[in-house]
C-alpha cells in the first residue's frame, strides 16, 4: 500500500489489515526514527486500532541516516516473522525507493566512500548538488528530495565512481515475494488539488498538535543533525532560527508548500508504475486478493 503524502494510506492499510488479520511494516523514512512523531505523521496506540506496525521508533535521528539497504534487511526480518505466524503481509508507507528495493528485488552494487568528493560536495547548497545529479542521472534525482542532501551525496559519489547512471549498476535478485501493489486513487490526476488541500490541511492539524515544540525538543536533544535538518516540518525551523523567514508563520506556509512538492514528486513516480491498482477502500482491494 503506498501513496503520496496525506492520501489516507495508512487508514486504508489499518482497515485492511483487520479484515485479514493481518500486519502492516512501515515503509517510511521517518516512521523509524524515535521522537519525530507529529512530523512523520506516525500513528498513535489509538490509531492503529490493535494492528501490529513493525519498523516504527527502531532508530535515533543521529549517525548515518537509515537507508533503503537497512530498511530491506529489517523488513524481511519482520516478513519472516509475521509469515511464522500465519499471517498476511501489508507493505505500508510513501518513501518509494524502499518499497522498490524491497519488492522489486534489485540492488546496487557495492561503491566505497570517496571522501575527498564527499569533502567537496558537503561545501555545496541543496539545490545546486540536486541539479548536478538530474544532470547526471535523472531517474535517480526524480527519487530523491532535493532537500535530503546525504542521499543527493551519495548517489552523486556511485555515479562518479561508477561513470554512469546509478539505475544501470542494479542487478536483479531471484524474485522472493509475490506482491499487489495499491494506493488510494488520489494518485489520479483529477484528485491532484484536493490532495493539496488534504496536505494544508495535515499541516494545520500538525502545527495545532505542537510541530514546532517538537522540533525545539528533538533539536534539545540531538542538534542539528542530518536527519533533523532533512526532514520537511523541521527544517524550515532550522531556516527560521537562521533568519531565512521573518516569522513562524511564514515557515508554516513553507512546510505546506514543500510536502505539496514532495507529493508531486512522489505522484510522479506511482503513475509510471503500471502494476499500481487504484482503489477507494480496503473492500475494493478484498476483490484483487486470492482469498
């Protein structure tokens, strides 16, 4: 089950996975992390309506960020567990290229670190290393948030290591799940503004729920950190304290504006991919299942 942004994806996976009893691994790249709670949208005890969810709150925001090849290892850890118990399987969240690595079966081959290049992309603005990776490799750029600097970087450095596009150094694996792919029909391009609508909305509900006393407690916390400053709903607060806006509100408007962004990107993505089925509810997903 995956979606853009505020599309009603995990509410759709709950529903289902109580008519299955089954349970439901997180495929989302701040779910993971202890403490961004309102920020990731992570669903409450109340929420989740007795549905177990695995991979949330499994890492600190510090360090390394967690990344596709991590969450791929740890969720088919939680597959294997889930299957001992008899139990469906539900892939759940919006950070596409997890969900590809996973369920496509493919990986990347090994490339080192190059820390002279790394020294010299650091020096360099968001949006500028973005820019040099569309040039490079534009499928691997529409995959990355130009925000998410760490992986702008890294693919950067496997593209320059490798002299070509990152996509071309993937090698199959033997197929190891039998998957059905769905998202909630907002992906349709007539449902595009009031998906907007839905994420103003989110953010709205976000900032009334104490987004910006989180961000200050997390920073408290652990800094600024990589993550931290990555993520959309933070970081335009680490924009604010460097004076980038002349008040709160201008951040909030900020925040809307980038997750609208975000989740036309993410759209992008989900309508090129053709084995996507559309549906409204989990009754429409029970007739695509070999029950």
């Amino acid at each position: 089950m995956t979606g853009p942004t505020a599309s009603g994806k995990t509410k759709l996976s709950i529903n289902l996975a109580k008519k299955l009893d089954a349970e439901i691994i997180c495929a989302d790249s701040r779910i993971v992390y202890k403490g961004l709670d309102i920020v990731s949208a992570k669903p409450t005890v109340e929420e989740t309506e007795g549905v177990l969810h695995h991979l949330i709150d499994i890492k600190e925001p510090v360090g390394e960020p967690y990344s596709a090849g991590d969450f791929c290892l740890d969720a088919k850890r939680a597959i294997e567990k889930i299957r001992a118990k008899g139990k469906p399987v539900i892939i759940s969240g919006g950070t596409w290229f997890y969900i590809k690595c996973l369920l496509d079966e493919t990986e990347l081959l090994p490339v080192s670190s190059d820390v002279n290049l790394r020294e010299e992309l650091e020096s360099l603005d968001n949006i500028t290393l973005w820019q040099m990776l569309e040039k490079l490799d534009k499928k691997r750029a529409d995959e990355i948030h130009p925000n998410n600097k760490e992986r702008v970087i890294r693919a950067l450095e496997m593209v320059k290591t490798l002299g070509g596009e990152v996509s071309s150094a993937e090698r199959s694996l033997n197929k190891e799940y039998n998957a059905l792919w769905f998202a909630p029909d907002f992906i349709k391009e007539e449902k595009r503004d009031e998906l907007y609508r839905r994420i103003d909305f989110r953010v709205d509900e976000m900032v009334k729920a104490g987004l910006y006393y989180e961000w200050e407690r997390m920073k408290g916390i652990w800094g600024r950190t990589k993550v931290l400053e990555n993520t959309i709903g933070y970081n335009e607060f680490f924009e604010l304290q460097d004076g980038v806006y002349s008040s709160v509100y201008e951040a909030f408007e900020k925040i809307k504006q980038r997750t609208r962004n975000f989740a036309k990107r993410q759209l992008t993505f989900f309508r090129g991919e053709e084995k996507i089925i559309t549906v409204k509810n989990e009754d429409e997903i029970l007739e695509h299942l070999p029950l």
